[in-house]
C-alpha cells in the first residue's frame, strides 16, 4: 500500500512509546555519506564542515536556523543527471523543490532546462537568465496571465493539464501569432511513493488527463486541431520519493501505447515524452537511492522495449528530477534551546526553528536525521524527537532519532537532506522569520537568499 492510503497516517495512530526508528549507529559521531552533501566532514576538533567552512564560523556569520547548500554538490548532481541521460534526452531540474536566481545561474552554466509552475518561478527563471526555450511551464490552473506572459516570453513547452487549457492556451497563442509547443499531461493510473506504487485507480486526483477512458486520446484529437498548438509529447509524473522503476515501466507502457494509438488514428508519431521527476533521495541510512546513470539505463531500456514491441520510432525522453539534484545539497543548521527528557518515553530537543522551516514531517510524516555537529561526543546515545518553537504540537523535525546522552543548549545540530521542500514551502507560521540558504562553496559562504526581516513582516501588513 502507498502511504497516501493511509490519509489518517501512521501518525495518528502512534503511540508516543512506539517509535519508527532503528537501532542507533554504532557511532554517533560517524557521519553517513548517503545523507550528507559531498563536502561535508568533520575537522580535526569534530566540528561539521562543509565547503571547508567549520559550522561554528557559518553559525556566527549567519545566525541560526539556516539552509546550507553545497554549491559544488549541486553542480556535480546537474553534470551527473545531464551526463547520464546523454545528448538524446532533456533534463528539467522542477524548480518548486528550491529555486532562486543563484540556482537558476548554476542550472544554465550546466546545461540543465527548468521547470516551473507559477508566475513567480518564471519571473525568478527569466531574470536569471534562462533561456526561455528551454523552459517548461506546468500546472493544472495556470492563470490567464500566467500563460500570456509564458507565450509571449517564448517558453519551451507549456504541459496542458485539462480541456479547458487546451482550448485557452490555443487561443492566448494564436492572438500572439504563434504556435506553442505543448506537451499533454496524463494520468496513467499509476501512483508511487517511496519503495511501493499502485498501478490501478488513481485517476481520483486533480493532475492530468486520465488515459483510462479515452479522455487523454480526445484531449489529443482537440489538441491537433488547434492551430495555436503544436503538440510535441505526451506527460506523466507519477509520484514522490520513488525508489522502484516498477511504477515507471508501467507508466512508460501505457504512455507508449497512447503514442501508438495516436499514429494509428492520426498517422503521426509525437516525437517526446516525459516522465517526470519523483526520483528518491536518502534521508536517513535506511534509504538506497539509485544513481542517475541507473535511473537512465533503466528508463530508456523501458521505453526503447516498448515502442520497438508498438513499432514506434522511439521518442525523445526528458525528465524532471526536483529532489534528486537539490534535496541531498542542503542541511538546516539548528541551536538547541531547551531539552526535556520524558521518563521512560524519549527526549524533547527544541530547536530554533521548526515546522516554518521544514514542514514536511507535519505534512508527509516524512523521516530525517540529525547530528550534534558542533563537536563529537563519546556520552551513550539517547532517544530524541527534535521540536520547533512553534505553538503546535505537531510542529516536529525530527520525528525519532539518537543524538549524544550529553547534549546541552547552545549544541549545534544538523538536519541533512533539506534541500527540496524545505525553504520552499517554508512559512512564516508565528510570524517566524524565514531562515536564509547560504551557498557554500571553496572554503566560501555567500547568502543566496537572505533572512527575512521583522521589517519584511511589517511591509506587507499595511495596517
Ligand atoms: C513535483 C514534480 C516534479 C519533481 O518531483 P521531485 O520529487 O522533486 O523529483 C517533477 N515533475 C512534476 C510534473 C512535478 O509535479
């Protein structure tokens, strides 16, 4: 079963003495590389340092909680996710998993495309400087507005979401005088997260155009007589935080045969699919995450298989890793405030900052882990849920995790793996200020996006 059948979750259900967690490692102090960003280590005091820069300095410089990305991590990830899937396929980094004008600098140095949804993205893409080819606009309720301004800005591709968006874009395009390309989002009947997908009824969501009853093959048929479209390939994305390609071969089937369908009634062969992005990362040691050269082999292997089997030429594919590039690059750096043990239950480490910050273990009971990073310990490992500030009593970080028996306020610790979904969907819940993303890099840190301000709050409350 996917989580997402659980709407009410294994967290309701959880009793404070019932934890999720394995057994602590052998050593505390050790940290494992798979959660951690590629410059990251300890110094000779055991100090975490990243980009050569000790933590303690960052933590001084930037203040606490704070986003630190690892800036040749991230580049290394775009070469490697480019590199794997060769000249004959695109790479869209999905802006929404953290985007801002640095980020969009280092995605067009490396070559990568960009996808957006919303206004604000592609205001954020363009001022960078991404070529508007090669972005791609998504969303299932773009705004009139949003799709004149990603006509006339010369988008890419814009990936059609309903029958009213058909009809719209064809229309905003032809008054412009031109011809958009377009992708069609469908819905394959596939959901996915993490090491389990459902191939059967999940059509009941808001996202695409469902293949199952014909609806995808007239969505086509309208979009081809459209002058105003230029339909190149079908969509799918199928999910989060995926680490079996089981749920993509079966995507990449059904989305083979709709190709197949299409030139028999249409005699045309669409020249592209995509599909999408929801590749996993590692948040804790338990998670095994597949290498992007993997992930490549093991996609375009399906895809050739299956259109060799329909007799179809084989199309270009593109994908959209979010989580994949960004999320490993970044850790939220915390200063514990108040610690209090619970008797027989576990320990309670609050933490500057909280569910403003990192949402998504409210949201998607989602795991991460945590270190003292300040300086190593030899004390016993202890039993912790790290807390934010916030007045909620789900506002939880760390849902179950060790960290050293003598932890102390004032320690520094850790979040690894933040990068995607955490300053993006970040909050200013109590009117918490959000914290900065800091790029560090060569033994240097520069704020990529800055602190938010009392004055922030304050400007947008007019009074
Ligand atoms: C969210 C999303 C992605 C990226 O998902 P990740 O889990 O960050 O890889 C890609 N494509 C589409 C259409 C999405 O909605």
């Amino acid at each position: 079963m996917s989580r997402s059948a659980h709407p009410a979750g294994p967290r309701h259900a959880d009793v404070l003495t019932e934890g999720h967690y394995s057994a602590p490692a052998a050593d505390l102090n050790v940290l494992d590389e798979k959660v951690w960003s590629r410059t990251v280590t300890r110094d000779a005091d055991g100090a975490l340092t990243v980009g050569g820069i000790a933590v303690a300095r960052l933590a001084e410089e930037f203040g606490t909680p704070a986003y630190f990305l690892d800036e040749s991590d991230f580049r290394a990830r775009c070469r490697a996710w480019s590199e794997a899937f060769g000249p004959d396929a695109d790479v869209f980094y999905a802006g929404k998993a953290f985007l801002s004008r640095a980020v969009v600098r280092w995605l067009t140095e490396e070559g990568l495309n960009l996808d957006v949804c919303s206004g604000g993205e592609l205001t954020t893409a363009l001022d960078a400087g991404m070529p508007a080819e090669r972005i791609a606009f998504h969303g299932n309720n773009k705004t009139v507005a949003e799709i004149e301004r990603a006509v006339t800005a010369g988008v890419g591709r814009i990936v059609l979401d309903s029958f009213q968006e058909i009809v719209r874009v064809a229309h905003i395009a032809q008054r412009h005088g031109v011809r958009q390309r377009v992708q069609i989002r469908v819905t394959v009947g596939v959901e996915a997260h993490t090491h389990e997908f459902i191939a059967t009824a999940h059509e009941d969501q808001k996202f695409g155009i469902a293949l199952a009853d014909g609806q995808a093959a007239e969505a086509v048929r309208r979009a081809l007589s459209l002058d105003g479209l230029d339909l190149i390939g079908v969509h799918s994305h199928i999910g989060s935080q995926i680490f079996d390609m089981a749920g993509f071969e079966v995507s990449a089937r059904r989305v083979v045969q709709l190709l197949a369908e299409i030139r028999d009634e249409h005699g045309v062969e669409l020249p592209e699919i995509d599909l999408g992005g929801g590749l996993g990362i590692a948040y804790t040691s338990e998670d095994d995450p597949r290498e992007p050269h993997e992930i490549a082999k093991a996609l375009s292997d399906i895809v050739t298989r299956e259109c060799e089997a329909a007799k179809l030429r084989t199309p270009r594919i593109s994908v959209e890793p979010g989580r994949a590039i960004v999320g490993p690059t970044a850790f939220t750096l915390y200063e514990v405030g108040t610690i209090k043990p619970l008797e027989g239950l576990r320990t309670y480490v609050s933490v500057d900052g909280g569910m403003s910050d990192n949402i998504r273990t409210a949201l998607y009971d989602a795991e991460y882990s945590v270190a003292l990073v300040s300086r190593t310990s030899d004390a016993e490992p202890m039993l912790v849920r790290v807390v934010g500030k916030h007045c909620e009593s789900g506002d939880i970080v760390v849902k179950d995790a060790f960290l050293p028996a003598d932890l102390a306020p004032g320690d520094l610790i850790a979040v690894p793996a933040t990068g995607a979904y955490c300053r993006s969907m970040a909050s200013n819940y109590n009117h918490a200020l959000r914290p900065p993303v800091v790029a560090v890099r060569d033994g240097e840190a520069r704020v990529i996006v800055r602190r938010e301000t009392e004055e922030d709050l304050l400007r947008l409350d007019v009074g």
